[in-house]
C-alpha cells in the first residue's frame, strides 16, 4: 500500500482519490484552454501588469519564507501599490495589512489586481470580494486553480488569471 493510501473507516482513501482526480481535471482544462471561462493569456497579462497600479495581496504574510512574502516584496520593488490582506498579520513588509479585502478598499480604494495566495478550495469567497471591490482581475497563484472562483469573477466582468506567478509574470513580460 502507498503512503497515500492509508486505510481508514470513513473512505479518506477514496475521497483524496476523488480531490486529486477533481485537481488533475481541473489543471488539464486550463492548460488546454478547456475551462469554462476564459483566462487571459500571455498578452493579455502583459497589458494588465503594465496598467496595473494597485493590488491586493490576499494571504500576503510577514515570514520570509512564504512565497508570498518574495512576491510581495518584489512587486512592491517593482512600483506597484500593494496592499497586504491577511486577518493574522499587521504588516507585511512594513505596510500595514487589513483583515479583509473589503476593509481594504474601504480605507485605501480599489484594486487593479486581487491577487490570491490560498488552497484552490478556499477561493470563492475572495472571488466574490473581489467583485464587491470592483477589481479589473482576479488572479490565483501558481498552483491555484478554481472554475468557481473564476466563473464568479468572469459573469462580474472581472479578467481572470490562474496557476500563475504575478512575480514571474512580471519579470517574463516586462519587455512586452
């Protein structure tokens, strides 16, 4: 028997089977333009990143060592407004953080980008959020796949973005 595959009574071997088979169909459609939805594609990120002035950081956190601590801090580097939106912080990066994005745009104004550092299940909310703020695009992180999330965001006008890195974005299209 995998690791994976740890028997217990109440079927968690088939339902991580079914998580999995969901995440592995999920990550297909997008690849091979497949989903529901449109995603913007490699232009069209490059266009956003370049009018792009402000963006949300959702799950930003103050540990070096966080993923969204690097990308933060680089797009701060780069000229962007950002905005770090995380109910267990107070700052990150010396910039004050909000508990919610709401909060946020209450305090501050809106946001060109909500950019989304959480599990793939945990996006609904932060789509509907991002529509309530009026963002021009709701982007997840790399790994970070939700057709929900994403069909909320599109049906409100909103331009969506999954599986992809703001930071490394940036860097690949800034000659564009």
């Amino acid at each position: 028997m995998r690791d994976d595959e740890r028997v217990n009574d109440d079927g968690a071997v088939s339902a991580a089977r079914a998580d999995n088979r969901a995440r592995t169909i999920a990550y297909l459609d997008l690849v091979e333009g497949r989903g529901p939805v449109p995603v913007l594609d490699d232009d069209g990120i490059a266009e956003l990143l370049r009018s792009a002035r402000r963006i949300a950081v959702v799950g930003a956190s103050s540990n070096p060592g966080r993923p969204s601590f690097g990308v933060f801090r680089y797009l701060v580097h780069q000229g962007y407004e950002c905005v770090p939106i995380n109910p267990n912080e107070r700052e990150v990066f010396g910039i004050p953080a909000f508990r919610s994005l709401g909060e946020a745009v209450e305090a501050s104004g809106q946001f060109d980008i909500v950019d989304v550092f959480r599990r793939s299940e945990l996006c609904e909310p932060h789509a509907r959020e991002a529509v309530e703020a009026r963002a021009r695009c709701l982007w997840l992180q790399l790994g970070v796949i939700n057709w929900d999330a994403a069909r909320i965001a599109h049906d409100a006008g909103l331009a969506v973005v999954m599986d992809r890195c703001t930071a490394i974005e940036h860097r690949r299209t800034r000659g564009r």
